[in-house]
C-alpha cells in the first residue's frame, strides 16, 4: 500500500497518523487489514486519538488488541502482527516550545469598499508613512512642501519628499519625473549628462515614494536634481537572531493538484523533515527545524491560467486543498506551519488577501499547527521578524524595470525592499484593495524578507536583511513555457535562525 493511500484511510476517519508510526506499520503485512483494525480500535478507546503516534500503536500492542484478532477478523485475513521498534530519539526542536507572534494581518479586518475616496485615502496613509521614513534621513531633514517651493522666490537648493505620478522621456534623453505631495506637484528633471543619476532613475516606478536633492530653476516651476533618495533600509540595522538553535524551512508554490506538481520530490522533502534521508549534517538541520512557512499557491485551483484544465489532475479546488492537507499531515507535529495565500488561491485576488477561505480548506483549519494568515504576513519566530509575501508583484518589477528578471527573483526583491513597499506599481497586474491603512508598506525592516510565486529560487543579503525566494514544487507549465519562465523546482531554504544562515536543500 502506497503512503498516501494508508493516509487516506485514516483521514477519512478523521484521524491523522504521525510519519513514524506510518514507518512502523508499513514494516507489517497485509497493511490494508491493519489499517481497518487500528481504526477501529481508535474509535473504541476512550479518548479517540487524533493522531496515531507509535506510543498508540505500542499501547495497543501492550494491551493484545492488535494481537488478537477477533473472529470475524481472524476469518477475513490472517492475524496482521504489528511490530513496533523504539520511537526515534527526540529531535532538537522537540525541546522547545514554539514563540510565534502574528502582527498586522487583514484577514476580517478589511475595511475597503473600493471606491474612489478609498484610493484617496489609502494613497495618503502611503505617502505620509513613507514620507516619515524619508524624512528620517539627514538630508531630507528640511524637506519642503511642494506649495512652498513654488512660491519660494529664491533660486537655489531644495529638497522634497513625493508620490511619482509619472516618468517620461524627453526626446534629448532627460528623464522628467511628475513628483506629487499633499500641497501640490512640481517636475523633476534627470539631465542627460548626469549619467549615475539616469541609471538611478530606471528603477523608478510610478506611484512610490522618493526623496530628491536638487535647485530649483528660474521661475520655480522645476527642480534639476542632484540625487535621489529610495526610503531604503538603514545601514546599521542590525539582524535579530534566534537564542535557540533552531531553523526555519521556507515553501511556497507547491501546486499540488496540477499535473506538473512533483509529487515524488515533495515527498523527498517531508522524508528529509523527519529525519529519515540526507547527510548526518542534513539530518541535523532537519532535527532543528521549528517553522515551515508556505509563502502561497499551495494548490493549482481552477481557471487561474489560460488552459489549466488540460493540466489539471485534481479539478475540484476542495479536494486540492484535501490532497495538500494529506501532505502536510506527515510534517513532524512539533512543526509550526504558516500558511498565506497567493493567486492560485480561493480567497480575494486584490491585495492584501485575506487568508484562504476556510469554505474551501476546512482540513488545513482544523490543524491546530496550522496558522492560516493573510497576504502579506509579517511573523516574529523566536525573536527574528519575517515578512512573507506571495510575490506577485515581481510580474509588475520584471515588465516596469529594465534589467529585471524572473532568473533573478533576489534581485527584483532587493529593488521593492528598498522602496519600502511590496507593491508600488497600482494599476498594472497587482490589484489593490484601497485599505485604509497601507498593509503592503514595509514600516518595519524585516531579518528575513520572503516571496514566492515567480518559481526561481534566489537567496541574498543585504545590510542585515536576509531575501529569500522559495521557488517551486512545480514543473513548468505550458503557459509557463510561452512567457519564458524556467523553473527551479525542488529546492528549499532553510534558515538557521540562530546563525542566519541559509542553506538550500535540493529534493531532485
Ligand atoms: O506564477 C508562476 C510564474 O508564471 C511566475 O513566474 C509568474 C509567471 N506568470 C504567471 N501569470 C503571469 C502573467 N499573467 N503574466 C506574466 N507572468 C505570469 P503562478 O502564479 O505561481 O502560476
Ligand atoms: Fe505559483
Ligand atoms: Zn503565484
């Protein structure tokens, strides 16, 4: 019999059975009659089990329940023996309890009616916050208003704090930025022979935030600028780390449902998260491991790509949802599982999302190790500040910023990291619920900052913040193939969030 096979046996008994005992009562014959005859017994016992631990099924060795068969039993097949080694030893992360603090989730929160005073709304609460953050700089300390600018009678050096509202080209190869405050909008222009300060200026997307040092022209009507500031993060932030030595492993985009899900590899990785494959070194990260994160699109869903169906080898999005909770069901039980959405996912598209509707994945809810949040996600683990976020984003970075690409998930990640803001772009692939609060702002500088979606790995470094793109369990799909995209499936980063280390485990 096949693991998922016994597995679902159980569940349809509403019982989870714990990856060892599985192990041990694979080691029996005739599984199948076992199988029915544990359950019974678990529904006989007193205090129905939830999950059949190899201490159940030793007690029920103990107490010759298993042993002796009943006659009806003993008539259908021949005694199934069980036969149970000792448990394992403890895993490291056995040995503490998990410290996880959920912050600034929408989920039933969301207040948004989508209208245009929304946006209005939602637009100020973006510009006043990363005006802050910009403002914290010492060399925008005296930024002016707009309005004061323009009425100032002087001719000489100012610095403003504003929303782009547009980026245009002249036709002499000035860059012209549509810089836009609470008081009013001024042009910036980028000179053609200030070459660092055009290079800068190709990483500017509408609708951001920026700080720029220039002087003002004759008729205060424009500003030559100098520099330009990105609300970026400090260079003396200093990265939080775990007191206890333990890790972090980070998923996402696991598809399962799709036929391009690699459902073997997968399995690989459960086998390696208890203990059962790998290296001893490998082995000894797994026996650390406190925290799964799985950053979004755990499943397929239905009509999310254009002719998905074709590629669909479960099309019912519950049974998906089910089929994905069976997988989970084989982590070790002292792992704490995060779950936001993506775009593959039953809930609201506009971001941020609300966490995945309980309508349509009951099973992952009835978990109590399961945490089901919204998109984005900011998490404390043991002292160290993780912000996940599905990533669709990227889509918007890859078409708006030249040199940006899905090979290079880091790269575009380290771009909106610096602007201080997971979606910058509105209007183009991204939907924006107009919230009025700002969830997709980064106030605070994460240690570890988290996407997913574009299916590539990528793992960097920057100035204290550890960016992390968690690839894929899929292979590529169709459409895949005619946007370019090249996967990087089967491979997990795991975080040691006590050295701030990341290692890559490959599953292929
Ligand atoms: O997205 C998987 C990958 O496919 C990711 O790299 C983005 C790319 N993708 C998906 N949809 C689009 C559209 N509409 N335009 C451009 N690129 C896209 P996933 O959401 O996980 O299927
Ligand atoms: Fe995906
Ligand atoms: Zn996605």
């Amino acid at each position: 019999m096949e693991d998922l096979e016994i597995l679902s046996k159980f569940l349809k008994s509403n019982i989870n059975i714990h990856p060892l005992a599985l192990q041990e009562l694979k080691k029996n014959e005739n599984v199948n009659a076992l199988v029915d005859r544990i359950i019974s017994e678990a529904q006989k016992t007193e205090k129905k089990p939830e999950v059949i631990t190899p201490d159940f099924l030793e007690f029920l060795q103990l107490h010759k329940s298993i042993a002796e068969p009943t006659q009806q039993a003993s008539a259908a097949a021949s005694a199934p023996q069980i036969v149970v080694e000792r448990p394992r030893k403890r895993f490291l992360a056995e040995e503490y309890e998990a410290e996880i603090k959920l912050k600034k989730d929408i989920t039933k929160k969301s207040f948004s009616n989508g209208n245009i005073e929304g946006f209005v709304e939602y637009f100020n609460d973006r510009y006043e916050r990363l005006a802050k953050i910009l403002r914290s700089r010492d060399r925008l300390r005296d930024a002016a208003t707009i309005e004061w600018i323009r009425n100032a009678s002087f001719r000489g050096n100012v610095q403003i704090i504003g929303m782009v509202s547009e980026v245009r080209k002249s036709q002499k190869g000035h860059v012209i930025l549509e810089i836009e405050d609470p008081t009013g909008v001024i042009p910036v222009l980028i000179l053609n022979s200030n070459r660092e300060l055009l290079g800068i200026s190709r990483e500017i997307v509408k609708d951001e935030v920026i700080g720029i040092e220039g002087n003002l022209g004759k008729s205060s009507d424009i500003v030559i600028a100098n520099e330009i500031f990105f609300p970026d993060v400090p260079n003396d932030k200093e990265q939080n780390k775990s007191e206890a030595p333990l890790a972090l492993a980070i998923i996402s985009d696991t598809h399962v449902g799709s036929t391009k899900f690699l459902e073997g590899e997968f399995l690989k990785f459960l086998k390696w998260l208890n203990g059962e494959i790998g290296s001893a070194k490998q082995v000894q990260l797994a026996e650390r491991v406190k925290y799964l994160i799985v950053g979004g699109d755990p499943v397929d869903g239905v009509g999310i790509y254009p002719e998905q169906e074709g590629e669909l080898l479960i099309k019912d999005i519950h049974a998906q949802y089910e089929k994905f909770a069976e997988f989970l069901s084989m982590v070790p039980r002292h792992i704490e599982i995060i779950i936001l959405p993506g775009n593959h996912d039953a809930t609201r598209q506009a971001e941020p999302q609300p966490a995945i509707s309980e309508e349509f994945a009951g099973r992952l809810y009835s978990d109590a190790r399961v945490h089901m949040v919204g998109n984005p996600c900011w998490a404390t683990l043991h002292g160290v500040d993780v912000l996940s976020y599905h990533g669709r984003s990227l889509d918007d970075v890859v078409s708006n910023i030249p040199g940006m690409s899905y090979s290079q998930p880091d790269k575009a990640m380290l771009t909106l990291l610096k602007k201080r803001h997971l979606t910058p772009i509105y209007g183009d692939k991204v939907l924006l619920a107009p919230e009025v609060y700002d969830y997709m702002l980064i106030d605070e500088v994460p240690d570890i900052f988290h996407f997913g979606h574009v299916h590539t790995v990528g793992v960097t470094n920057y100035r204290g913040v550890t960016l992390i793109n968690s690839g894929t369990f899929q292979q590529q799909t169709s459409f895949q193939r005619k946007l370019n995209v090249v996967p990087t499936p089967a491979i997990v980063p795991v975080v040691d969030l006590q050295k701030q280390t990341t290692t890559k485990m490959i599953f292929r």
